[in-house]
C-alpha cells in the first residue's frame, strides 16, 4: 500500500463530511500497514471548533494504540493542517504527515512553520487536485 | 469578580491535575461573570496530547452556549497556551485570553505570534507567580 492508497481512504472520509456539510476535511492514521483511526471534520454537528478531522483521528489512533505518541504512524490528512492540528501533530510526536492540497490561509506553513516536532517527516502534495476540487465545490455550493 | 479571582479558580484546577499527577495546568471559561466550564490537563489520564485543559475547557464552554464562538468569553488559563491550544483560541475566536505564567519552551508566542484571532485581546501574567510555583514544583518532584 503507499501514500495515494491511504490518501484515497482519507478522501473518503472528507466525502463523508461533505455529506455532512462540513467542509470536507478527512485523516486517517495508519500504524504498520493498518489504518488504525479515520475521521473527518465535525465541528458543525459537534458545534465544537477542535473537532478536525487531525483532531479526532489523533485522539482515536492514541486510543487504539493505547499510547500517547504517534512515532510510529502516518498521517493522511487530504488538506494542510492548521496551527492547531500541527500543534496537536507535533504534541504525538507523529512519524509522518502526509497531506494532499495546501491550505494557503489557515495552514501551518504560514503562522508556524516550525509548528511541526522536528523527527516528523512531511510529504505534501499527495493527490492535491482531487483533495482540493472537494474543498472548491463545497465553498461554490455555500455561496 | 476580577481577573485575579477568575486565575484563582483556573489554580485550583491545575492543582486538581497536579494531585494525578499531571502537568499542573488548569484553565477556566467565563461568561457575563459566569463561569460556564472548568477543566485541567488530563494527557496522561486520558492517554491523548489533545488533552490539555484549554482544550476541554473551550469544548466544555462550546457545549454550554450551544455555539462554536466564544466571542464574549475570557479564557483563563494558568501557563502561556501551546501552539495547538492557541489555534483553539483562535477558532473559537475567545474575545479575551488571560494567562498566568509565560512557558518560553512551548508557549505560542515563540512558535506562532500571529496565531491568535487578531480580535482576542490577551491579558499576560496574572498571578504568573503562582502559576509557574506549581509548575516548578511538579517538574522538581518528577526528577
């Protein structure tokens, strides 16, 4: 399995949350060759800013694992995480971050570039157009 | 009520997560003089690096306005907020952040001086004495 086979699954998750009519972000965690969490954004239905999907899948992937730190495991997130998933990326110590389209105005790159823990690998760009279309329908429809 | 007796409250939490042994952060929401939700550092509890107390504390206050925004709230917490909490701050788009003890290693203000909502006004070193005291305290004992 590689990175656009994982990403395909956390696109999936961003549909579901569109479905939703949340702005269509999906993770997932994969720990050894296994998805261990899959989560999308649910600050709406959860009327709760810190429900990312990073944020959830974070939380679920500690959970499965029955650990705190994520050194071991890969995040697929279909868009770049804000500062607030970078912290909480940062806090697991994650392995890997994988990412599909930039988020030029709320990504970490912007605000806190050195937001990251410096073992975490970043892989960026990973079927960006088809991760960044579902974010363009979704704020076409909205206006 | 003052900002000094609302930083009271956020001490007694973190004192709460100091006796389970926690990082001793604790952090309190305030609406209208009212606090509508109480919360402490529970990582190690809950065996999540999401966990922190401002975290909970602005789902907590979310949950209690039934709305995201937390733009006619203060938010006390007793130690500077991480990156990742300060993205929180930032979504919840918290009228008032008030902290008691800068934290020069993880704080935001190194990592991420713009991360905060440009409408949030911050309230620095309230009872920063006291707040960094319990702070020594558990780092010494964990030596």
């Amino acid at each position: 399995m590689d990175d656009q086979f994982y990403m395909k699954q956390a696109l999936a998750e961003a549909r579901k949350a569109a479905e939703r009519d949340e702005v269509p972000v999906g993770a997932v965690v994969v720990c050894k060759d296994r998805i261990i969490a899959r989560a999308h954004n649910l600050t709406e239905t959860l009327t709760d800013v810190t429900a990312h999907a990073e944020m959830q899948a974070i939380t679920a992937a500690a959970s499965a694992l029955g650990g705190k730190y994520l050194n071991e495991c890969t995040l697929y997130v279909t868009v770049e995480p804000c500062v607030m998933c970078a912290g909480a990326i940062a806090w697991a110590q994650t392995g890997r971050l994988v990412f599909g389209t930039a988020d030029e105005k709320r990504g970490y790159q912007r605000y806190a570039p050195q937001a990251l823990h410096p073992k975490t690998v970043v892989v960026k760009g990973v079927m960006a157009d088809e991760c960044a279309a579902l974010m363009k329908e979704f704020f076409q429809r909205k206006r």
